[in-house]
C-alpha cells in the first residue's frame, strides 16, 4: 500500500497519545480483508501483543528498522482514535508488511 512500506518515526507523544493516525494507520477500507480475520496470524500476533505483551519480536525484513517498526504499530497500539477492529486489522496487515513471520526472536527477561 502506497505510502506504508516503511514506519514511521514516532516521538513519545505518539507513543503515549496514539498521535497521528492518518500518517500511522491505513484507511480500514484499504486493508486487505484477510487481516480483517481475528484468526490471521497476524492478528493473533497482533491480539496478544494488546492484551499480554509479546513473547517474541518479529524478525525485521530487509531495510526496515525494527525498532522504528515497533514504536509505529506501538503507537497504533496505544491510540484511543480508531476502533479497535481498524486497530486489529491495520496492525496485522502493517507488520506482514515490514516483518517475516509473527514467530521470530525471543524477548529478553
């Protein structure tokens, strides 16, 4: 999708406020319907991350930044703005775009 190949750099206000879901979130009518589906992968991932924390980060595909990755779909995350099915679904399809599989790196204790 035009204009989301790669994050966004957020600041801390994005992060704490959700900030600026126009330049951060795809229109949800713009989102692929099968990331629309809670039983995605994607959005399992993207299910546990909200409501219990991640086990594990996604391995970053090449030439983004895993970190700049995280903070846009934490601030995504953290929005009060959207709906949460736009937030599901918009998160799911972001990191299938920017990530190589839901099951990557273990996070550190």
């Amino acid at each position: 999708m035009k204009g989301f190949e790669t994050p966004v750099d957020v600041d801390g206000l994005d992060l704490v406020f959700g900030g600026r879901m126009a330049a951060l979130l795809p229109p949800y009518a713009q989102i692929p319907s099968e990331f629309k589906n809670w039983n995605h992968p994607w959005a399992k991932w993207q299910a546990d991350w909200f409501y219990s924390g991640l086990k594990c980060y996604p391995v970053a595909k090449d030439g983004i930044d895993v970190n700049a990755a995280m903070r846009h779909l934490g601030a995504i995350q953290g929005s009060w703005e959207p709906k949460h099915e736009h937030k599901v679904a918009g998160v799911a399809y972001l990191a299938s775009m920017w990530f190589t599989s839901p099951s990557g790196a273990k996070v550190a204790a």
